[in-house]
C-alpha cells in the first residue's frame, strides 16, 4: 500500500512540475507592452520656443523608438509566441495522453490489489469457519476443508497474478511512462532555449536605432536656452503701461461719492471687515413663482427636484393602492358576482371608479415628470459638454481677461481714476431706511469671476447674470454648490458654481505681474 501512494504523489509531481511553462504568457505580455508604448507617444506641440522644439524633437525620437518597439513586438508575436502557443498544445495533447496511460495501469495494479485482498480476507474467513466446524462434525469439517483447499487454491492464482502484474507494473510500464515524460521535459526545456535566443536576438535588432535616439534627446535637450525662453515670455506679454499711483484720501461723509472699480476698491479693505456677514437691505432678491415643471431651476437642481417628484408619486400610488383596498375590492365584486346572495356587486361599482381616477391622475402626473426628467437629462449632459469647453478657453485666457478687466475698471483714458455722476444719483435718491446701513461696510471681495452660461435667478437670494459677465465673489461655495457674488455694489445673490470660473485674489495677483 505505501508504495502504491508514493507512486501517486511521484506522477503528480511531475504533472505539476510541467504547468510551469511560463515563457509563452511572458512574450506575450512583453509583446503587448511594446506595442502599446507606442500609442501613449504622439503628442505634438509646435511653439517657438526652444525648450519646445527640444521636447517636439524628444517626441520624434520618442516616436522612432516605439516604432522600433512596435517592430520587436510584431516580430516576438509572429515568431516565437505563435510557435511557442502552438508547440504548448501540442505538448498539452502529448503529456493528457501520458497521463492517461499512467492513470489506467494504476488503476489495473489496484484492481489487482483489491481483488488480492478481497480473496485473502475471504481465505482467512473460511479458515475460521473450519476450525469451528470441526467441533460441530467431521462431515462438516471435510467439506469446509475442501472449500478451504479450493480458496486456497484461487488465493494462490491470484497471488500469482498479481505478482505478474506488479512486476510488470514497475519493471515495463511505468519505466517507459517515465522515459517519455522525460523525453517530452527535454524537447520542452530545449524550446525554451531556443525562445530566450530568439528573445534575445529580436532586442538585440533594435538596440543601435535605440542609441541613436537617447543620443538624439540628449543633443535636444543640451540646445535648450532657459534665458533667451524667458526673455521672449516677457516681450510677448508686457504690458508697457506705468504702475498705479497711490490711492488719493476720500472723505466719505461728503454728499459726492467715488464710484470706483469694484476689485481695486474692495481688495484694500481690511482683514477685520471680513467679519460683516450680513446681506445690505437694498440687496435686489428676485422672486418668481415655480413652474410645475422645474424650468426656472439650475439643470442640476431641476433634475434632482423631479427626481424627488418621480419618488414621492410613486410612493402615492403604492399608498392609494394600499389604503383604498384596490385588490380587495375586485376580489369582493367576483365573489358577489359568483354569488348574488352574499350582496350587490353594481354597489361597489362608484369606489372602483374613484378609485380608478384617482390612480389615473397620479400615473398622469408620474408620465409628465418623467417627460421633464428625460428633457432634463439631455440638458444636463449639454450643458456639461459646453462647460467642459468653456473651462478650457477660460484656463487658457484667464490672465489676459483678468488683466483688462483690472486695467479698464482701475484706469480712465489718461491714468486717473473717474467720477460716476450716475452712481451719485442713484445715491441721493435711496430711501431713509438704506440710509441707516451707509455707515455699514459690504462684505469684501475675494476675487473675480466670469459667467460660462446664463442664469435666470428667479428664487429668493439669487442673482441673474448673462453669459460671459465679469462679478464679484463674496463668498466661496461651501459645499452646496452656490457661490455669493456682488455686482455694482448694489446687487448681491448666489449662483451657481458650475456656471462660473472663479479667479481668487492669489490668481488675480499673479496676472498684475506681468503689468
């Protein structure tokens, strides 16, 4: 029996031994990477600049080494790991067909084993049996002596056999098993030696085109200039106009007030009055009434608002169905109308028919929102589109915009700052009540924004703005997604973050820079 298990722990060992074939997969992934490095190298950049032209050089170069790359994994796909995938199953069909063969005489030898045993046990029972017997009587005892002689007799055939089969088994079956697994581990290993050359050779191929191009983006990145880059950066975006003068003492208890720019008045406002939380009370706050169907809302809340629509309607209709006993009352008609004594089923008629209008209305209602929902989806995923490109123009001139926004609200024609009759107008004419909140300071700035989209601000505490308008921020967006802005001094509200690009006081700062 030990020598039976052992033999089963060897074959299995050698059938695991030979699922390490892992060259094949290992070409294959390398081949993959290699051609896929190819894909993550055309990015193209045409700039005057001599650190650009370096970089677009480097990318050439990068590019003639993937196309190398890409040569050495079309010639490792088409030359070894085809072969080396098809040689595999053919060792797979090869090593199933010996495996085979092992299993059938393993299981012959412990046929042979069980039937040995099954016959001695039988021996050493009959045995047993005799020696009782002979007590009882001899005529007994003769016959199960001759039972015993003839499974005696069978005990020795079998024994004979299945000394046969056991020699046979370990001195002729399993040697030749074993010299074919052997054979075929040879044919394998002396595969893989030839794939390694192959490998090799392939990467061998590509490597003096591979030195050209590092020695190529050294030689490119030695000819960068940092100082001459620098130098064209500064004539490409000064300004040439003179730096602001010192802001002039203003008394603000005279009738006449300044009307100035909106950030350099604000920016020169002391941290301490950052304090001031408060909306002025001549604040415009627009007031509309809602629509049924959401329109006056931003696209995001609009779908949200039917959404929460769509929920509660349909937990009305699972609640009329539930409270009104829709279902009881058809199985109590059919049972009237089965039995007319047990009451008059035309009485039932006017509930069902309430109830019916009334499931009616609300699925109705449920239809027309999921209509809005579905238009309001659309134009969510529109207005997405377009606020992903406005944010790319926006990113890529926002110094520019900034700087003339500041220019022109800071400078009049000829460098001093303006008087606006027409805000001192608006002044004088504001009530007694706006006049308690004059000695009142707003809230300050904290930088500047621009509208991407427009927006009808038709709740309370919002603001409309039109596309492309410059504002105030007052307030950064807290996480419900809407910034406080101010336009003009006068009108202060919130919109919504999505619909704007906001530039804080540090962007804002590096864009005066280059002035």
């Amino acid at each position: 029996r030990y020598i039976f298990t052992h033999f089963i722990l060897f074959t299995d060992n050698i059938s695991n031994n030979q699922q390490w074939f892992f060259m094949c997969p290992l070409l294959h992934e390398r081949a993959g990477i290699i051609g896929c490095y190819r894909n993550s190298c055309y990015l193209i950049c045409f700039c005057r600049y001599s650190w650009c032209l370096a970089f677009a050089a480097t990318l050439c170069q990068l590019t003639e080494l993937s196309v190398q790359r890409e040569e050495l994994a079309e010639n490792l796909n088409s030359q070894v790991v085809f072969e080396l995938t098809r040689y595999t199953q053919e060792l797979k069909a090869e090593r199933k067909t010996h495996f085979q063969d092992g299993r059938r005489a393993q299981q012959h030898i412990e046929s042979s084993w069980k039937q040995l045993e099954s016959v001695s046990l039988a021996f050493r029972m009959i045995r047993c049996e005799q020696r009782f017997y002979l007590r009882q009587a001899r005529q007994v005892a003769q016959q199960r002596k001759q039972a015993a002689e003839e499974s005696r007799k069978e005990y020795v055939s079998s024994l004979d056999q299945f000394n046969q089969a056991q020699h046979q088994h370990y001195h002729t079956l399993v040697p030749v098993i074993y010299q074919r697994i052997q054979d075929m581990e040879e044919r394998r290993i002396e595969r893989i030696c030839e794939a390694m050359r192959l490998s090799a050779e392939a990467e061998k191929k590509v490597l003096p085109v591979v030195s050209r191009c590092l020695d190529a983006m050294m030689d490119t990145a030695e000819g960068i200039q940092p100082r001459m880059d620098t130098h064209q950066v500064v004539e490409v975006y000064k300004s040439g106009f003179e730096p602001p003068g010192d802001v002039e003492f203003e008394d603000y208890s005279a009738s006449m007030r300044r009307s100035i720019s909106e950030s350099s008045y604000l920016d020169n406002r002391t941290e301490g009055r950052r304090q001031s939380r408060k909306l002025w009370p001549f604040i415009r706050k627009n007031k509309g009434s809602g629509h049924a169907d959401c329109s006056h809302l931003p696209p995001e809340q609009r779908w949200k608002k039917l959404q929460t629509r769509i929920d509660n309607i349909n937990q009305e209709i699972q609640r009329e169905r539930e409270q009104r006993y829709e279902d009881a009352l058809l199985k109590m008609r059919e049972v009237y109308e089965r039995s007319p004594q047990m009451g008059d089923a035309s009485s039932l008629e006017p509930r069902l028919e309430e109830v019916k209008q009334s499931l009616q209305q609300l699925e109705d209602e449920l239809r027309r929102n999921q209509a809005w929902l579905t238009e309001a989806e659309s134009r969510l995923s529109g207005h997405s589109g377009r606020r992903q490109s406005s944010e790319r123009l926006v990113v890529k001139h926002h110094e520019l915009l900034l700087f003339l926004c500041l220019s022109r609200s800071l400078l009049s024609p000829d460098g001093s700052y303006t008087e606006d009759h027409s805000a001192e107008l608006h002044f004088k004419s504001r009530s007694e009540f706006d006049d308690d909140f004059d000695d009142e300071e707003p809230l300050p700035s904290i930088g500047t924004c621009k509208s991407l989209y427009p927006f009808q601000g038709q709740n309370e505490g919002t603001l409309s703005m039109v596309e492309g308008e410059l504002l105030s921020v007052v307030e950064e967006d807290k996480g419900d997604g809407w910034t406080r802005v101010r336009r003009n001094l006068e009108e202060e509200g919130y919109v919504p973050t999505s619909y704007i690009k906001v530039f804080l006081d540090s962007s804002a700062k590096g864009a005066m820079t280059y002035i």
